[in-house]
C-alpha cells in the first residue's frame, strides 16, 4: 500500500511539471536589428552604439547638430566620404550621431563642440582619437588611410621623387637616415593630421 502510493503520488508529480511544461512560452532568441544607414553612413544613437563598435574595428563618428550650418556642411562631405570609401571596398566605417537626440549619448562620450568628429578603434569608446578641423571628403579619407596605414610615401628612386613632386603645388618631403624611428617617427605623427598635404619620405 505505501508503494503503491509513492507511485500515484511520483505520477501526479511528473503529469504536473509536463503540464506546465506545455504551458510554458517557448524562448525566442532575439535577433539584433540591423544598424541602419543613410548613404552609407551608420545612424547611430544610444540603443546601438555598443553594437557598431562591436562590428567595426575602425569607426569614424560625425556628431551632428542639425540646426548648425557647418555641421550641415560637415554632414555632407561626410556622406561623400563614406561613399568613397564603400567604392574601395574599405573596412572603415562611417557612422554619425545627431546630438539633439541623443544628448544623453552625446555627454557621456564628452563631447560638447559641433560638429565633432570622433575616430574610435578597436571598440574602446573610452579613447578615441580627436580629428582636426575635417572639411572635405578627400581630407576625410585621407586622414583615415594615414591613421590605419603608411602617413607618408616612401620614395625609392629619383622618377618616383619627380613624380612625387609633381602631384601637387606643395610637397613635404622628409629626408632621414633611419625611416623607423627617431626623427622620422615625429614626421609620420604629424602627417597623420594635416591631410591636405602630400607627404613622402626618403633616405638620404
């Protein structure tokens, strides 16, 4: 009699956790939305800015005041960039925040002048590279192939200096014994921000 009622009693218990089992919502797994663009540029705000640092090694941010007209300007130049860059299969991306609407975003990043443009790398949101005063497209892209790349042609023989210096009206041209460190090194660093300037370098 005892066995037979741990038996009844062990049934009842199994027929409630599969009663509840069958009642109970199965789990879903959610999908992250897709950032979305325009023109090729990431619209970014508070809810997925995590995510494009996540899938972007290098990830140029435009901070955007709509009512100024040089961000307006800069937004431009911007879109046209990205668009360069998407032709030259580049992994760069661009991504812009509007500041009206994401102040709370925008505060924590410490930003406070517009138009900003931030360069973040590797997904640290904690230090990302100040750009200079970018007006361009072509200085856009340019600034970002000498920050993820060579800031300065290396010159290797006489036709290519003269072909060099002809690319445009002024050329700066470093001359170094060493083209790894040293002196040389202070030249990269500063051709890496002043994008509107061809810069090469050669040994002497």
């Amino acid at each position: 009699m005892k066995t037979l009622l741990f038996l009844s009693a062990l049934a009842a218990v199994s027929l409630a956790a599969l009663a509840e089992n069958q009642t109970q919502t199965p789990k879903t797994t959610k999908k992250k939305e897709k950032i979305k663009e325009e023109k090729g540029v990431l619209e970014l705000k508070k809810s997925n800015f995590e995510q494009a640092l996540r899938q972007h090694k290098h990830l140029l941010v435009n901070f955007h005041a709509p009512l100024s007209g040089e961000s307006q300007s800069l937004s431009l130049e911007f879109a046209s960039a990205a668009a360069q860059l998407r032709n030259e299969s580049s992994k760069i991306r661009l991504g812009t925040i509007d500041v009206s609407k994401e102040k709370e975003l925008t505060k924590e990043l410490g930003v406070t002048d517009f138009p900003a443009l931030r360069f973040f790398i590797s997904g640290d949101r904690e230090n990302p590279v100040t750009c200079p005063a970018l007006r361009s497209a072509s200085a856009i892209v340019t600034w970002l192939k000498r920050r993820t790349g060579p800031s300065a042609v290396l010159i290797k023989d006489v036709d290519h200096a003269k072909a060099f210096v002809e690319e445009a009206e002024v050329v700066i041209v470093g001359f170094f014994k060493d083209l790894e460190k040293g002196e040389a090194q202070v030249f990269y660093e500063a051709a890496q921000d002043i994008p509107d300037l061809p810069f090469g370098v050669t040994k002497k």
